[in-house]
C-alpha cells in the first residue's frame, strides 16, 4: 500500500520481508530490504566492471565511467583540487541515491528513498561527515564557521548558525522523501486510471524527476563539504 492506493505485488512481499518481528513487535522493514537490494546490484556491478577493465571498455564500463568522470570535472571544477579527493564520495552518493529513486519504476520494486526513514540516516550521515572535514582541517578552529566574523555577534550568530546547520538534514531529507514518495503517489494513481497510456509517458518524466533529486542531494552535500574546508572567519 503507498498513500492508501492499492500497489502492484512487489518482491518484498512475495519474500515476506515487508516486517520483520522486534522484541515482539512488527517493525517497518521494507525500505531497508530494497536498500539491500540496491546495494548488493550495485556491488556485484562494480565487481563485474573491475574485473573487466580494459583499454577499450565494453559499455558497462563506459556507462560508469561517463559518470564518474563527469561529477569528478564538476566537483573538481567547483571545489578545485581539493575536492578529488571526495569524488568516490560524492559519486558514490549520486549512483546510490539515482538507483533507490529509480527502482520505484521497476515492476515488483520499491524505491527505498520514498520512505523516510532512508532519507533521513543519509542526511544525518551527510551533517556529521562535513562536520568531520571540517574539524580535521580546521581543528579548534572550526568553531568560528559558527561565530560569525565578530565577537560581538557570537551570542546572536553561534545559535543562528547551529540552527542554520542542524536544517541542512532536515531539508535534504523531506525534499528528497517528499519528491519520491509524490511521484510514488502519482504513478500509481495514473496506473490505476490508465494502465498504458497513463504510465508509459510519465515514466519518461519521473525519470527526469528522479534523476534531479540525485543530482540535488549530490550538489549540496558538496557544498557543505566546501564550505567545511573554507577558512573560517574570525
């Protein structure tokens, strides 16, 4: 069920893996089974692809590295040299976040990212992952990100700027559950009124959709990562 529509039969079910029994009671366990799902495709990709590099690439091996090469000249061009060295991140991020969204357009799928619960453990692991870059490269230092250029302002900014960061999660989460969960929504609604024609060419846009909520959560968390390792202002 998603939204109080009926949904068509997805693998979770048939593999009852929508629950799972905690301390006696039945805890939500569909989305971390699609995560799974997702990361084990993933996984077994990227093995098939190292095991078969080459100098003329086959088409799988040109498809990742169209990719990875493209978010490297964006990151690279963005944050400078500094920024390589959280391409595999930030790539990482991107493909993991793009396959979740798209396997809620894959029949007998559910994308993990239309449940909150996911949206919210990659925002949380975004905030305290910048955080981090920041004080390794700032040390004690990195208190002033948070104080403002002034001392004077150091009562008025610090608790703005503790604010300001700890929304970042909170905004990355909603946008990107909200998006997926909507589209969700509205492909089933469209399934159900109009199983062909309804479906065929909002795929095409849910596509788009998809692929741009990647793209967001992707270009954000690199801003933050940019603006950690900025000097702080004193």
């Amino acid at each position: 069920m998603a939204g109080g529509l009926p949904h068509p039969v997805l693998l979770s079910t048939f593999l009852d893996m929508d629950e799972v029994i905690i301390n006696g009671q039945a805890v939500e366990f569909k989305h971390v089974f699609y995560s799974w799902v997702c990361m084990a495709v993933l996984f077994i990709l990227a093995f098939i692809v190292r095991r078969r590099l080459t100098l003329v690439p086959g088409r799988l091996q040109n498809v990742f590295e169209a990719i990875v090469d493209t978010i490297e000249n964006f990151v690279c061009g963005s944050m400078g040299e500094a920024g390589r060295k959280f391409v595999p991140l930030l790539a990482g991020i991107f493909i993991y976040i793009f396959s979740m969204n798209i396997m809620g357009l894959i029949p007998g799928l559910d994308a993990p990212t239309a449940n909150l619960n996911t949206t919210v453990c990659m925002a949380l692991f975004v905030l305290v992952f910048y955080n981090a870059v920041g004080l390794w490269k700032w040390k004690a230092h990195y208190v002033h990100h948070f104080t403002g250029p002034s001392k004077f302002l150091v009562p008025l900014m610090f608790p703005l700027e503790i604010v300001s960061h700890l929304s970042r999660p909170v905004s990355l989460s909603l946008r990107l559950f909200g998006n997926i969960r909507g589209e969700e929504i509205v492909m089933i609604l469209f399934f159900v009124m109009a199983p062909i024609l309804g479906t065929i060419p909002i795929y095409a846009l849910f596509l788009l959709g998809k692929t741009m909520q990647a793209f967001v959560f992707f270009i954000l968390t690199m801003v933050y990562i940019k603006g950690a390792l900025e000097a702080p202002e004193h």
